[in-house]
C-alpha cells in the first residue's frame, strides 16, 4: 500500500472536520468528488487498484455524522418501501454476487475485464470469467456508496441543511470550473506536471488529448469524457438553481461557464446528456407556471426555445463556410463515432457484455466481473435481470419522490431538491450512454440521498412544529406588551 501526497492532505483535513461545524464535512465531501484522477491510496496487492480521495474522505464524513446524530438517522434512510431501502438491497445483492457467480460461471463465460500486466498498468481484454480483484474493488465501491447515500440522508434531514447543500454544489462547481482553466492553461504553457499531485490514480490518462483542433478539457480526471460527464451534473444542478432564482447572478455565471467547459470537452456523451437535461429542465419550468405564483423563467424559456432556431436559421445563411466548419467538427465528435477505433472497441465491450447476459442466463457473471460501455447492459452482464430490475424500482422511488405539503413553501429546500433530481437525471443520461462499470461515483449517491432526505417528513414536521410554536408565543407576546 503506497500513500500519495494527495492522501496525506486528505487525511489532515478530514481530522480537521472532525472538530469542525459539520456543514464543513458536507461541504468537503462533494467538493472532493471533483477529484476524479486523484488517488489517496494506491493497492499494489489488489493489482494497483486505487483508492480516491472521496472515497477516503467518506470515512472522516461519516464518522463526523455519526458523531452528530447517531446511527438511528443514518439507519432511517434504508427504511422498507423508501429508495434508500431498494438501494440497499440491490447492493447487497450485487455484493453477493460478486462472491458466487465468478465461482458458479469460472471459465464458462468470457467477459470484457481489467488486467494488469507488469509494472501495474491497466489494460482492457477479453478472458475467461474468474474471481479478480474487480470483484472486490466495485463491491466495495457498491458498499460506499450506499454507505454515502445513508450518511447523506442523515445529514440533509435535518432544516437548514438545503442551504449547506446548495452552498456545496456551487462550490464544488467552482473548483471543477478552476480544474478545467488549470488543464487548459498547463497544457499550453507546457506546465502539465504541475497538475500530477492530482493525477495519481492508476488510470490511463488521456490528458493531452485533442480534437478538431480543440484541446479536450480533462480538468481533474483521467480523461475528456470523465470530466463532461461530471461537469454535466453540474451544469444540470445549477441551472436548475438559477430557474428557481437562488443566488440568480452566480448559479448563471456557473451554469454558462459549465455549459462552455461541456463544448470544449467535445465529448459526444456529453452532447447526448444535454439533449436530455436541457429538455428534462425546460418543461419542469413550464409545469411550475401551473403549480406555483414564482414560476422558474418559464417566459425566458420559451423565448429561448422560438429564438434559437430563428438564430440558426441566420447564421446558416449569412455564414456557410462557419456552418461547415461546425458540421465538420460535429462529424468527427458524433457522426463519424462509430466507425472510430474508440466506437468500434466500445461496440466489442457491449457484444461481450450481452454474451455474457445470456451465457448466465440472465443471472449476471457477478459485481465487477465485466465491462461494457452502456450501464444497462453494465446491470445485465453484472448482476442480471433481477439486479436492473432493483435499479429501475430505485430509480422510479428518487423521481416520483415529492416534497411533503407541510414543507412547500420551504423556497430554498424545494430549489436543492429540484437541483439534486436534476443533477441525478444527468448522472444517468450519461451513464446509459457510456457507462463501463457498476459504480456511478459518490456524487451520484450524494444527489440520490439529498432527494431522499428532502423528500422526508421528518423535515416538514420539524418545520410545522417550529410554525405553531411560534403562533402560540405571538399572543403571549403582544399581551405582555
């Protein structure tokens, strides 16, 4: 086991969120996801698996929690029928499975898998299912994060955490904003070794990368598409924020900058994201005319929504040779994708996959044991039919999950329920269209117990019992006086 410099700093602040108020270790905690290369723990004997730094900081995060409230409200998220509940079995499930079915399918079965070779550098290949340290590491992950997910809901119950949150989110986007101009600044001035102390996991790192001429922005993580895929949930949250008018002039400068850093990072993946979020945002904006006197914009919207083709229409007239251009660098980003060495690997990834599907009947060859490049067929060749069907049921309970009517009226715990739905939306748009392995990062986790947590009663009766007091004491009051 080998500690990085990144690590030690990780450790040194997490004691010093021990002692610190505990909004410090929400806030913490998704501000280290933005560390997606870092490595605090690098395993020589798990084949040089890498342990990040949110993954180490969980740690300090959930012992700060514990301190604070106990293991009653971090235990209260997994009740029956709640999402914490499904996500709690599918993950015990997937642990299970990463035990026996590598064992039950051994050599019968031959999937897409890490192997490392010497010096401890990763490569994909396709080999004969077995027991790997995959198994481990992804079980582990699993477990993580339905440890974050618990702690999250802890935390986020209570009234005021909304803010904290929300605080959290456009942090964490400013320092992912700062990641990017540092990769871009330190690529052209030929500084990129300042960036190693955040480059330490051991990943193939495609930092260097370019694409029509543009420079693919990785900020901190190992390559272009890692950071769109981030900066996607991001952009989703904040826009999300600045439709429901919370801190309206820095959510929009951080939603325009985030949105810039997608285009830059000429990731198709992130592309196909917005075509998803941008919608999903824009008739949740128009359904809030009907449901509330604060409606998010919807006016600006579908100004927007008439005048942007209005304005392609112009600029397809008066500028042909720029539409070229464009169309040119599209082609390459989108079209011609499929027929790219990348496209043609990534369609090998999910061939192997489906086989395996149907090689273990539908079980799954187990957690970690094979790859593919969308997570739905990542669910199928992982743990089976039963296992997606568990996702989509945990799913289904985070975005049918609704604000009770006692705490409506709560203006900012409704927008960072919003923005946590919205973020979670974009995690998974991507994630079905390029997704590789089981673990969706700890910020999606974060997001899906924010959602549960705004979602709680016990959030609205705390609130109301607050509202009646205060109503019996004003009499009291004016009568003394």
């Amino acid at each position: 086991m080998s500690f990085e410099l990144i690590g030690f700093v990780t450790v040194l602040v997490g004691l010093g969120v021990l002692m610190a108020p505990i909004h410090w270790a929400l806030t913490f905690m998704v501000v280290s996801t933005t560390l997606g290369s870092a490595a605090a723990i690098n395993l020589p004997a798990l084949g040089g698996a890498s342990i990040l730094v949110p993954n180490v900081f969980l740690l300090f995060f959930g012992v700060r929690i514990l301190m604070a409230y106990g293991e009653g409200p971090v235990l209260a998220a997994f009740v029956p029928a709640g999402s914490g509940f499904w996500l709690m079995v599918l993950t015990l499930f997937g642990v299970l499975t990463a035990v026996l079915s590598p064992r039950l399918f051994q050599g019968a079965v031959d999937v897409m898998t890490v192997e490392r070779s010497v010096g401890a550098r990763s490569f994909i290949a396709l080999s004969p299912l077995r027991s790997s340290s995959n198994n481990i590491t992804q079980a582990v992950y699993a477990l993580g994060g339905l440890a974050c997910f618990g702690f999250c809901h802890a935390y986020l119950r209570r009234p005021g955490a909304p803010s904290h949150l929300v605080s959290a989110i456009l942090i964490a986007a400013t320092v992912n904003l700062a990641f990017a101009a540092a990769d871009i600044v330190t690529y052209f001035s030929g500084t990129e070794y300042l960036l190693s102390v955040v480059r330490t996991a051991n990943y193939a790192l495609l930092t260097a990368a370019e694409k029509g001429g543009l420079k693919r922005i990785s900020g901190s993580f190992p390559e272009a598409s890692a950071f769109a895929d981030y900066t996607l949930v991001l952009f989703a949250a904040t826009a999300s924020l600045w439709l429901d008018r919370i801190r309206s002039r820095l959510t929009a400068a951080l939603a325009l900058a985030s949105l810039a850093g997608l285009v830059f990072s000429t990731s198709a993946t992130a592309l196909l994201g917005l075509a998803v979020v941008f919608p999903f945002l824009w008739i949740r904006s128009i359904i809030t005319v009907f449901q509330r006197k604060n409606p998010g914009r919807p006016v600006f919207l579908a100004a927007l929504f008439l005048i942007v083709p209005l304005v392609l229409l112009t600029v397809v007239n008066l500028f042909p040779e720029m539409v070229s251009t464009v169309y040119d660098f599209l082609d390459e980003m989108l079209l011609s994708k499929v027929d790219s060495q990348s496209g043609r690997e990534r369609a090998m990834w999910n061939a192997a996959a489906y086989e395996a599907f149907v090689n273990t009947f539908g079980m799954g060859a187990g957690l970690g044991s094979a790859r593919a490049s969308s997570y739905l067929l990542v669910l199928l060749s992982n743990v089976g039919v039963l296992g997606l069907v568990i996702f989509c049921i945990f799913v289904a309970t985070i975005l049918c999950a609704r604000v009770p009517l006692a705490a409506q009226r709560r203006v900012e715990g409704l927008a960072a329920l919003r923005a946590a739905k919205a973020g979670f939306v974009a995690a998974l748009s991507t994630s079905l269209v390029s997704g590789t392995v089981y673990d969706l990062g700890l910020l999606f986790y974060i997001l899906a117990g924010s959602v549960s947590a705004l979602t709680c009663l016990q959030i609205s009766d705390v609130a109301a019992r607050r509202t009646r007091l205060v109503g019996a004491a004003s009499p009291r009051r004016i009568g003394g006086s």
